[in-house]
C-alpha cells in the first residue's frame, strides 16, 4: 500500500512538470505555431539534435575570407547565452550578400482566434531575446565551429538586402512570401560578425 501511494506521488510530480515544462515552452516563443512548440516536438527536436546545450565541431580560429561554402549549406546551427548560464542550442538558416553572413528568424502568421506575434520582436522567439541580450554566440556550418556575435538589423536598406539573400536561397521561404498578408510570416535578420575564436 505504501509503495503504491510512492508510485502514485512521483507519477502526479513527473505529470505536474511535464505540464509545467510544455507551458514554459510554449510561452517562451509565441510566435511559432503551437503545434511546433509542443512539448512532444522540442523532445523530438532534442532527439534530431536541432535542439540542444552545447556545440561540437571543429573549431575555427583563422579569418575566412570566402564565405561561398554556406550556400550549399541549408541549415545551421548556433549556441546563444542565457541568462540561467546554460546553453541553448537551435537550428536555423543562413544567407550572404558577398561576404556579409546573416540569420533569419521567422515569425509566423497566427491560427484563426489566436494571438498575433508578428510584431512582437525579439519578444515572441526565445533564442531571439537570447541573442539581443547577449549577441556572442557560436555557430556551426557543417561541422566547422565559428565564434560570432549577432545583430538586429533596423536598417530598412540592410533589411531589404539580407531579405534578397535569404529570398534568392531559400525556395520554400520565398513562396511563404508570396503568399496573402493574413497568412504570411514576417522576417527578422540578424548580421553575422566572425570573432575570434578564444575557446580553450
């Protein structure tokens, strides 16, 4: 009897955290759709490894001079700092204009009834607010391991330059674009500046 009441008390604990941990997951980044957001699909994500802690991979500390590697490279990842000291690894992608790296993060159009976060920037997207807090962050194209620190662009002419980049890559970002005001998601983009890579 005893041991049942034990096993029904830690059972109710890991239900009340689980709860507790999809909330503060879904409340940390409004702005994807729920359904991506979900409690299930980050543990699927942290499984894929397009969610994590810490970066490996070869790190790189001499200057690059050609970026012309990442346009072959879809996806990306980066490790910002939080303000709890841990990492917080997320995949995203990459455009250049030349020799000019950026980031973009997509904030998307909401379900019928719900909040809209399009406007809502760096607020809606955790790694966002993450960034703008502190812009140094590590980045990993392929398996090479950059030390960079990130930028808001507010420059409409930056803007419209690093959109072009992502727009010219990117297939599925472009028809997203195109599709009718209500429904389209609105762009964010961050320039991308190499540092030194200090790391042990």
């Amino acid at each position: 009897m005893r041991t049942s009441r034990i096993v029904g008390l830690v059972l109710l604990i890991v239900v009340i955290l689980a709860l507790a941990l999809s909330f503060a997951i879904t409340r940390s980044s409004p702005s994807l759709p729920a359904n991506y957001n979900s409690l299930r699909n980050n543990v699927v994500r942290l499984y894929r490894g397009e969610l994590g802690f810490w970066l490996n991979g070869d790190r790189v500390t001499t200057p690059v001079t050609d970026w012309s590697f990442t346009d072959a490279i879809p996806n990306i990842q980066i490790e910002t700092r939080t303000w709890y000291l841990l990492p917080h690894v997320v995949r995203t992608d990459i455009a250049r204009d030349d020799a000019q790296l950026y980031l973009f993060s997509e904030y998307f159009a909401p379900a019928p009834g719900q909040t809209d976060h399009r406007d809502d920037f760096p607020n809606a997207r955790f790694w966002n607010r993450m960034v703008v807090r502190d812009p140094n962050i590590r980045v990993k194209i392929g398996n090479r391991l950059f030390q960079m620190r990130a930028y808001p662009l507010t420059d409409p002419s930056q803007i419209a330059v690093a959109r072009q980049a992502f727009l010219r890559k990117y297939d599925d970002i472009r028809k997203k674009q195109e599709l009718p005001e209500s429904r389209r998601s609105k762009l964010y983009f961050f320039r991308l500046e190499p540092q030194r890579n200090t790391d042990s």
